[in-house]
C-alpha cells in the first residue's frame, strides 16, 4: 500500500517572497500534482518564546493553542516536514529556532504523543545563503540532520542557495538544477 505524502512548507524568514521561499517553491513543483502541499509562514503564526517546564511538577505541559495548536496539527498532518529558513549567522531564523523549541514541549503534552508520532517522517531543509561557500550552512544543516536522528525521522537533507538580494537565488543555476530533483 503507498501512502500519500503530504508536505507541510514552514515559511522562517523575516521577508515575504525572499530567496528561500522561491527556492522551497522551485523544489515543490516538481512534486507530483497529486502531492499535498500546505504553506505555513512562522511569522504570521507567530510563537511566543519557549517555556521549558520540564523540571517543574510533573514536567508535563498542557496542549497548545492558537498558534502553537495550528502548527502542531500541521506538523502531526504532514509526512514530509520542510523548514525553509534562510542563514541567519549560520543558522536558522529566530521564528524556525522558536518552533523548533516548542518540540520539547509538544514532546510532554500527555496523549499528544509527539515524539513517537514524528518517527519515520522526513525532515528536509532549504535554506538561501549569501555566500559561495556551502560550509557556512554546516552549522543550521548539522542541526536539522541531529533532530532528524533525535526524532527518529528521516533526514531529506538540505537544499543550498546562494541569493542575497531578493530574487538572486533563481539566477543561481545549480540550486536550481539541484531543486528539481531534491525531493525526488
């Protein structure tokens, strides 16, 4: 039996239609048209700071709501997990850190089941740099890759761009020879 996958998109740059987001774009059309795709921007579904709780009463936190209760459901929905961040000092933007950070509380969310849930999805990364040198990515790539194996998902890996200015990531024709295969 095959499943159908389902891509959950989460937007974490402070531009709107920015270099990383036209390369997450780029990748998506090449996803079968049968492929659900829903877009989330961390920005407009903005997340307060993280709380950690663990080591207060029962260490157990209670089920999130608005925002944090849209993105949990979007998360739990998705089979394939694409967190779209541009390089902010070699690493993720402070709004993809900040969801990610409210994985530890979803993790403790009695009947939630976050964790075990999260098991064999697939967790890829895209992310627009305004360097030549790919290793600047090491640091915000080694994160992902470490939640992948800490959560037991698959790791996808992670779509490189050069583009500083908005829209110079689609005259780098490598990144974009590289998206119409990466979620292949």
């Amino acid at each position: 039996m095959t499943t159908t996958r389902s891509f959950l998109f989460l937007l974490g740059s402070s531009r709107s239609d920015g270099n990383t987001e036209e390369l997450a774009r780029l990748a998506a059309e090449q996803l079968p048209p049968e492929t659900e795709q829903r877009w989330l921007n961390l920005n407009e579904l903005a997340l307060p700071d993280f709380e950690d709780l663990r080591h207060e009463g029962d260490g157990s936190y209670r089920a999130p709501t608005g925002n944090a209760a849209t993105l949990l459901d979007a998360t739990l929905g998705a089979t394939d997990l694409v967190l779209a961040s541009p390089l902010y000092w070699y690493a993720m933007s402070t709004s993809t850190k900040r969801y990610l950070d409210h994985w530890s509380g979803w993790m403790r969310v009695p009947g939630v089941d976050f964790k075990e849930r999260m098991a064999g999805r697939t967790l890829w990364g895209v992310t627009a740099l305004a360097t030549a040198d790919p290793s600047v990515a090491e640091p915000a790539t080694g994160t992902l890759r470490t939640i992948a194996s800490y959560m037991r998902m698959e790791w996808g890996g992670m779509l490189l761009g050069l583009g500083n200015r908005p829209g110079d990531v689609l005259d780098d024709t490598a990144a974009a020879t590289r998206a119409k295969t990466f979620f292949g």
